[in-house]
C-alpha cells in the first residue's frame, strides 16, 4: 500500500514522503520510506517498490538481508573504529540493557 505525505521542511520549501507498507494477514511485514522534492517522483518511486515486493521473491530478499544490530557493531569494531577493550565492553552492557543482544555475547 503506499502513502504519500506532504510535509514541510525547516526552510519552508515541500517535501513529500513515499511510505510503502506490505501488510499479510492483516500485519504490516515490511515498511520502507523515501523523501523527494517533487510528489510525481514519489509516487513514481513508491509504485515500483510496490511492484517489486508484489513478487513472490520481493519480500524474501528482504528477509534474507536482515542484519542485526550487535552483527553491524561487530562489524564497525572490527574495520572501522579501532577502539579501547573498555569502551567496547561499555557499548555491549548498554545494548545487553536494552535487550539488543544476548548475555552471552562477547568481544572475540
């Protein structure tokens, strides 16, 4: 199903958001959205989505490329920021607050 919203910027000029929700059994299972300048591209850009996940494979893709949040720190930790042992055992015991990751886990 897609949703265009009109919204207004802090510099007062339009915006207009394409929200494209995939609903089964009366759940959304996937929602995406873009912002454009124009609504004509919005719309546009908001079809093809929808045509694209209407495909038996569109939403498996999706599925498939699901990345959790304690893989994307790993990830970061490991090529990116070269940070303290300290810090890094810091940043787990928030997110094991939140819920984000297991107890279990920790630096290799």
């Amino acid at each position: 199903m897609l949703t265009i919203l009109k919204r207004s910027r802090a510099n007062g000029s339009a915006a207009y958001r394409a929200v494209v929700r995939v609903k089964r059994k009366g759940k959304i299972v996937y929602s995406e959205s873009r912002t454009f300048d124009c609504e004509k591209l919005a719309k546009l850009w908001g079809r093809k989505r929808e045509l694209e996940l209407q495909t038996p494979e569109g939403i498996q893709k999706l599925k498939v490329a699901k990345v959790t949040i304690e893989q994307l720190i790993d990830r970061y930790i490991k090529e990116v920021e070269p940070i303290t042992a300290s810090a890094i055992d810091a940043a787990r015991a928030v997110l094991n607050q939140l819920g984000l990751i297991g107890k279990s886990s920790r630096r290799d």
